[in-house]
C-alpha cells in the first residue's frame, strides 16, 4: 500500500505541472489485471478510477461510488 501511496503523490504532483484547460477534465485512474478490495476502497477515498480485469474484460470498479 506504501507503493501505491507514493503513486499517488507523484500523480498529484504530475498533474499540478499540466495547464489546465478549463473544458476538459484529467481522470486518475490506477489499473491492473487484480485490484484487492483494500486497495479499491483506498482508491475511491482518493478519487481514483480503479480498473481491473473482471471475466475476460477490464472493468471500472468504483465508477458508480465517484460519479455520485
């Protein structure tokens, strides 16, 4: 999870290096062929897409918990 934290921060730091345009949005998005639910959940509290394989596609996760 430590791993995981410092992605993060960098990410934010990443981001704050790009000039915004005001019509379009930056997504965040952690992807992986698993993702443990702890790390799901951590993801979300983040506002962090989590994409992982589910059957035979990936699939977005947490898509309904950040897009309320």
């Amino acid at each position: 999870m430590a791993k995981l934290s410092d992605r993060v921060d960098r990410l934010e730091s990443l981001l704050g290096q790009f000039i915004v345009n005001t019509d379009v949005a930056l997504r965040r998005l952690e992807a992986s062929l698993y993702l443990s639910d702890e790390i799901v959940k951590y993801l979300t509290k983040k506002r962090i897409y989590a994409i992982a394989l589910r059957d035979d596609t990936m699939d977005l996760l947490n898509f309904e918990k950040i897009n309320k």
